[in-house]
C-alpha cells in the first residue's frame, strides 16, 4: 500500500532552512552547502538515500520551497531546478494564489493548490496511484502534515551543524510519536528513519 512520505535534510538543532532566505540564497545565507554537503560531496557513499528523495508517484512542496516569489505571481519563475527538474512526476505545489499548471521537461508538472494539505494529498494520492506520495518540504509544510497526522514515514537526513535559527522542523507539531525502524551514519550525514504513528 502506498505510504505518505517525508524525506529532509535537516541540522542537529531542527533547523531545514538558516536566516535570509533569497534568489542569491534557497535555504538561507550559508545553510544549504552545510545541510546538502553530503549530496555533493558523498553521492557515492550515499546513492541509496538520495535515491528515494525522488522515487514517488507525486510530491506536494511549500511556495517558498518552489521558490521567491511572494504574494501574487509575477513574472515566469519555473523553480530552482532548471529545465528539467528532478521529480519527473506531478508536483503539488501549496499556494494562497492561483497559477496555471506548468510543465517540465522530463516529465515534471507543478500544479499549484490553493486549498491547502487536504486537497493538495488527495490530488497527490490520485496522481500517484500505488506508489507513495512524497512530501518534499520545507519546514511549513513538513509541520502541518505531522499535525494534521498525515505522515506515515519521516526521513531525517542529519548534518552535523547548529545553525541557531532559521526554519526549524516541529514548530506548532505537538506530541507525536515516532517508532524509529532505521539509522545509518554516513561520514557527513546520518540517515534517521522514523515510522509516524497515528492517534
């Protein structure tokens, strides 16, 4: 059966995202080389996770993870990825304002939703079919599917960094209880796997 999933980077102090995040800067001024250095600089050594960062039937992501851009849309910002993003898939992208569906190459769509997590799962869920449904980030979005109780599986992908503030995962959670069914330390990660459990 598939499974509502949640793979994240994060710092050791929750933070996914530092301070003064911008076009210059995705995930803050200095977070991103800190929280992705594994990805760059230790694909190799860890190919198995970064393969299931992407392996799902769809994936639902924040605004400010797609990019900028504030308030009314402005302009044709097509994410941070390039022309053919990774996700070859439907991507639901959470929005207060509406954008018409915009098309990749590589088999990537961002659809925006304008009626929060419940309409943008249930179109994921739809599009994926059995294969798992992902949701990518960032720390907003990540906060209210654990919430709403809507996670069935949380990926933590640790680097060892404080960053002291920034957007920080559990913020306005609650008490949730996670059943870990997987650890693996890398030389510039460690992968921490937690089954989400309901109720």
């Amino acid at each position: 059966m598939s499974k509502v999933v949640c793979n994240i980077a994060a710092s050791l102090d929750g933070y996914v995202a530092g301070l003064n995040q911008s076009l210059e800067h995705p995930l803050g001024v200095g977070a991103e080389r800190v929280l992705h250095t594994w990805m760059f600089d230790a694909a190799e050594e860890n190919a198995d996770e970064l393969a299931e960062i992407t392996d799902a039937g769809a994936f639902i992501m924040g605004r400010n993870m797609f990019g900028p851009v504030r308030g009314e849309w402005e302009g044709d910002w097509r994410g941070w990825w390039g022309e053919e993003p990774p996700y070859h898939g439907p991507v639901f992208v959470l929005t207060h304002h509406e954008r018409a569906p915009l098309p990749m190459d590589g088999g990537t769509t961002f659809h925006f939703v304008t009626g929060g997590i419940d309409e943008a799962l249930g179109r994921a869920r739809e599009a994926a079919g059995e294969r798992n449904v992902s949701v990518a980030g960032g720390a907003s979005t990540v906060n209210q599917f654990l919430a709403a109780d809507l996670l069935d599986e949380l990926r933590l992908h640790v680097a060892p960094v404080l960053l002291g503030a920034g957007e920080r995962l559990f913020e306005g959670v609650g008490r949730t209880a996670l059943d870990q069914v997987g650890a693996r330390q890398t030389s510039l990660v460690t992968h921490l796997r937690y089954a989400v459990r309901r109720g």
